[in-house]
C-alpha cells in the first residue's frame, strides 16, 4: 500500500520511505497501513487494532504520537494530523 510515498506492507510487516526499509514495531506497522489505505484512519478502526492491549493506556493516541514523531525525523514530508471528533489523516506537507 503507498501513499505519498509511504509504503506499508503488512506480511512482513515493514515500512518504506525513499526505497529504504525501516523496522517499526508491528502496531505501529497496522496503524500506518490503515492511515496509508485511505488516508485516514478513525478513532474506531484504531481503538480496535489495540484491544486487549494496556487498558491503562489510549494505545492508539501512543501510537499516533510515536509516528508523528517518526515522520518529523525523515524530513516531515509526510504528516498525521487529527480530524477533531473523528480521527486521523495521512496529509503530504505543503511545499515551502
């Protein structure tokens, strides 16, 4: 699956940004896809690749937020930002 030039393959999971390969933890792996799939992900989908994980902790926010921070070091060309009250979406930064 690829988008922006993000590509997310599930079986193996792995994560390719520029043609090179970059080891994720497979939650953030079926995160991504989901984001990468349609461009957008909602709080719903993503509730539900975490259950029966840390009920403690909002997984999927921990998720969101450990991607952001992932993109931002390969140049921010691809960002994740929030749609209030539904979700996530997949957006290519604006060209400066």
């Amino acid at each position: 699956m690829e988008r922006f030039g993000l590509i997310v393959q599930r079986d193996p999971g792995a994560v390719y940004w520029k043609g090179i390969r970059y080891h994720r933890p497979p939650g953030e792996v079926e995160t991504l896809y989901h984001l990468v799939r349609r461009g957008r992900a909602s709080h719903l989908t993503l509730a539900m690749l975490t259950v029966g994980e840390d009920a403690e902790t909002d997984v999927a926010k921990v998720r969101i937020c450990r991607l952001r921070r992932w993109l931002r070091s390969l140049g921010g060309e691809v960002t994740i930002s929030t749609e209030r009250g539904w979700g996530y979406v997949l957006e290519q930064a604006p060209s400066v």
